[in-house]
C-alpha cells in the first residue's frame, strides 16, 4: 500500500488540484480516495499500468466533483459578457506551470467543465449528466473558459515579449 501511495499520489494530487484550489479539501479528498481505492483494490481488474492510474484517477475526479458539490462551490457563471470565439494563442512560450495557475484562477464551473471536457474527454452530454446541468450549459461553460484562458494567455505573451 505504501509503495502504490508512493508511486501515485503526485500524480493523484493534481489531477485533484485541477478541480479543487484548496489545498486542505485536496489532502482530505485524496485521504477518502485513497481508503476507496486500497477497500476497492479487489475488485479491481489489473489490465496494464494504465488501468491502475485510470481506475485511480477516476476515483479522484469523482471524490473531487462530489466535494464541489457538497460545498455548493461549484456555481455557474452565466452573467458574465459574451467573450470572442478566436483562436487561441500559441502555447510554446507559455510554461505548463503557468497554464495550470490560469486554469486554477477559472471560476469553479468553467474550470470544471474544462477539465472535464479536456483532461478526462468527457462529452458535453456526459459532463451534464456528471454535473446535474443541461448539455448547452456544458458547452457554454467551456466556450467561456476557453476564451478566458486565450485572453489570459495573450495578456501573459504580450507581457513577457
């Protein structure tokens, strides 16, 4: 059981911390996690490495959803202007660790969409149903924080020329 905490909870915390900010709720929801995982290890079927860290991250994620929506912080925003549909910028000068501060900074439903949509390749229709929200509103949320992050990541360009 050590060496499996070893060997993944790096990469548990972040996948975490990609929906939850606070680094407490984050420590307490990898605890639960981690009791699910070691209670549910034998029912588990072992199909490769990638299993165990899909299995595991599955967990998490929804640990993490669960938490969102029990602290009612998971809110939409639905008030804010239109943004422009554009295409984003390019990437390459902008750090991962920057990138995933921007993505943290996203109100709580545009980050959760996002992460959803981009990390875990959820559909629209199957983040709704996750979310207890209409598939449009999914689809919504991610167009905003899409934008968001393009406004954000040229303001970081335009600043570090």
């Amino acid at each position: 059981m050590r060496r499996f905490y070893e060997r993944y909870v790096g990469y548990l915390t972040a996948v975490c911390s990609r929906y939850v900010v606070d680094r407490s709720t984050v420590k307490d929801i990898l605890q639960d996690a981690f009791i699910k995982i070691f209670k549910g290890l034998d029912s588990f079927e072992y199909r490769g490495e990638g299993s165990v860290r899909a299995w595991a991250s599955r967990i998490v994620v929804n640990d993490s959803l669960k938490s969102l929506k029990a602290s009612s912080k998971l809110r939409f925003v639905d008030d804010l202007p239109d943004l422009p549909d554009e295409d984003g910028p390019s990437l390459p000068d902008v750090p991962p660790s920057v990138i995933q501060e921007m993505i943290k900074a996203l109100p709580d439903g545009y980050r959760t969409v996002f992460n959803l949509f981009v990390f875990e390749k959820k559909s629209h229709k199957e983040i709704a149903s996750l979310l207890g929200i209409k598939e449009d509103s999914s689809a919504s949320q991610f167009f905003r924080a899409r934008a968001m992050l393009a406004k954000n990541i040229k303001a970081y360009l335009k600043e570090h020329e």
